[in-house]
C-alpha cells in the first residue's frame, strides 16, 4: 500500500450524515473504530429542511432540526469521527477492502455503513422550495403541530397522504387532500378512514400550480394555493396555511443499484433484526431501508444497531485475516 493509499483506508466509513449516520459514527468512535463520515449533498439530512423537532427525546423544549443535527455532528467528532464533506459517486463492494469513489479521491473500507436517507418527493415548483418550512413541509410528524385551528392541505393519493392527513386533523380545523386523480392508491382501509373523518375533504382531479404566500419583515408565511384542474385545466385560488406533500419517498440508493439487494421500490434489503445487507461488513441503517416509521429517533436506533454489527462483524473478519495469515506462513 502506498502512503495515500493507507491514508485513505479505514476501517468503517459510513456513507450518509443523518440521525443514522451521526449515531453510528458515534458508536464506531467510541469503539475505536476511528470513523470517517462522508456527509454527502446535504450534510445533516432531511432534519436540516424542518424547523422545530419536538419529538426527539431528551428537548423537552424541542430543538431546530439543523441545531440537533450540529450535535449530533459534535458528539460523534467528540470521540475522533471525522467527517468530510464530499460525496460518494462510485462504490465497488465486490472485492476486499470495500472501494469508494469521490469526484477527487479513493477510498478504501473494511466495513461500510449505509445511511443516505430517503428524500420526500416534492413537486417541483419554485415556490414550494420558496415556503418550504414556512408553510410547505414534507412531514406531518414533524410540523403538525404548527397548524393548530388551520385549514390545511395535503397532496397525494396513496397511503402517507391518508396517514399524514388523518394525523393532521388532531390539530387542524379542516384538512383538504387534492389527488390529481379519482381513484386513490391508498390501501381501503387507510382511505375509508380518511373519508369517515368529518374534518377531512377531498377534491380530486387536482394539482398545485402554484403555491402562494408573502414577506413582511423578512417572515415568509404561505397563504394559498392555485390549484389546476388536471381535466380541463382551469384554475382557482384556494385559501390555505399551510401544505403537505405525501407524493412518496424515494430511498437514496441509486448508488447501490446492481449491487446491493433492494425491494419493488429500492429500500435496501436487510436481514431482519439486523443491518446486515446481502453483503457481509456492508450494513445499511435509516430511511434508506425503512419506508414504515422514518423517524429520527428510529434512525439513530438502526444507526446505532449498525454500528455494533460493524464492530462484531469487524472483530470475526479481522481475527480470520489473523488465521488465515498464521497459517500462510
Ligand atoms: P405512493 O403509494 O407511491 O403514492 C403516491 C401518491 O402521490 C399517489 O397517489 C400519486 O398519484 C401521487 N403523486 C405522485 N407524484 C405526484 C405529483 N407529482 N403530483 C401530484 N401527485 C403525485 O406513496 P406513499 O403514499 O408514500 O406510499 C409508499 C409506500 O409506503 C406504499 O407501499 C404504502 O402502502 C406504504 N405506506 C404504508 C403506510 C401504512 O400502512 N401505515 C403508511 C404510509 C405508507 P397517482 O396515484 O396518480 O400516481
């Protein structure tokens, strides 16, 4: 091995700076297993677009996702994870040490830790990135509660959509689902309990055209939608304030495609009770393999399961190596 090359070899990398990635970063440090995280396009994760977190145990006042995400970072670099902010572009997982592939550089890993998230669909408009937090989320756990007495609207037809708006009515006055469609993808059970909720209305055959709102010392606060008629394409405005996108997640595993097992709809397989991927010192722990709970508080549980199967499946690796040596000489 040249000087570069045992510069970049290291014993865990983990791929991904989410709850599932600080945490297991935080376990492998305090292992000594001398981590090294790379943050990827969005350091922090999906918590960095919310506003408040009041749901992660231990802020008994709630925290700012980005704040929470910054402590995250500080404890794991408090025990010697070091973090870079770089993206992976390329992985090789079909040799020993695993390989991994920057825009400059290469490196090398014994053990992996997957924890790239998943991304919620948006719709695209320029304004919705605009009132995104203001307005806009992509969460109902997380920003429900902001809309306490509100009328709100929730995008999409399939499950999450149903889910997110039932969730929403212990809080707001009148949630409305605009689904671009008339029939719904959403399971029956899911959808008759939304139709069966008196402060939830449908209008279907709908898309968000626009997403309105204003600025006023430097406070953006969405007020309404343009809607489009997807039939015959005519618009109105419709007073709201705020609105949920529940078009879908999709996992952040483009990367792995062709390499590691995935399902129908590209979460990584893992073994179950585990993060043990199809393959062996490659794990996968988050949202990237969980499209049931996508919590940060189940996020850094699976970050933190992963990093102990790394650390046990590290010390059987590293004692065959040493076997297999002995007898070579
Ligand atoms: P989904 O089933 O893919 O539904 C996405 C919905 O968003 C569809 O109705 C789709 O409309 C609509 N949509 C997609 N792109 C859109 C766009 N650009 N503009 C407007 N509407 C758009 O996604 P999901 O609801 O997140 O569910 C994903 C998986 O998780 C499913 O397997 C679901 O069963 C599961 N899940 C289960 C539960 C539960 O059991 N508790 C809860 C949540 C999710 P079209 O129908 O016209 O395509």
């Amino acid at each position: 091995m040249s000087d570069t090359e045992k510069r970049n070899h290291h014993k865990v990398i983990i791929i991904g700076s989410g709850p599932a990635g600080f945490t297991a970063a935080l376990y492998t440090a305090r292992a000594n297993l001398n981590p090294i995280i790379f943050e990827g396009l969005q350091p922090g994760g999906q918590l960095t677009i919310t506003t408040e977190v009041e749901n992660y145990p231990g802020f008994e006042d709630g925290i700012m996702g980005p704040e929470l995400m910054d402590i995250m970072r500080k404890q794991a670099q408090r025990f010697g994870a070091k973090s870079i902010y770089r993206e992976i572009t390329e992985v090789d997982f079909s040799k020993r040490p695993f390989v991994l592939k920057t825009y400059e550089d290469t490196y090398t890993a014994d053990a992996i830790i997957i924890a790239t998230g998943a991304s919620a669909k948006l719709i695209g408009l320029e304004s919705e990135k605009k009132f995104m937090g203001y307005g806009v989320s992509a969460c109902a756990t997380c920003d429900g509660f902001f809309f306490k007495n509100q009328r709100v609207l929730v995008v999409g037809g399939g499950d999450t959509a149903m889910e997110e708006a039932n969730f929403l009515t212990k809080f707001a006055s009148e949630v409305i689902i605009v689904h671009r469609r008339e029939e719904f993808r959403a399971s029956k059970i899911m959808l008759d309990r939304a139709m069966n909720n008196p402060k939830i209305k449908f209008l279907t055959n709908k898309v968000i055209f626009d997403v309105l709102g204003k600025e006023e010392n430097g406070r953006k606060t969405m007020t309404g939608v343009i809607l489009e008629d997807t039939k015959n394409y005519s618009k109105e405005e419709l007073q709201a304030d705020g609105l949920f996108i529940a078009i879908g997640h999709k996992p952040n595993t483009n990367l792995f495609k062709g390499i590691l097992d995935m399902d129908e709809t590209g979460y990584l397989k893992v073994k179950q009770g585990s993060t043990y991927t199809n393959i062996e010192g490659v794990f996968a722990s988050g949202d990237v393999t969980d499209k049931v709970y996508r919590q940060a508080v189940t996020a850094a549980g699976m970050g933190c399961m992963a990093a102990i199967d790394a650390e046990r499946w590290l010390g059987e690796f590293e004692h065959k190596v040493q076997m297999e040596n002995a007898e070579n000489k």
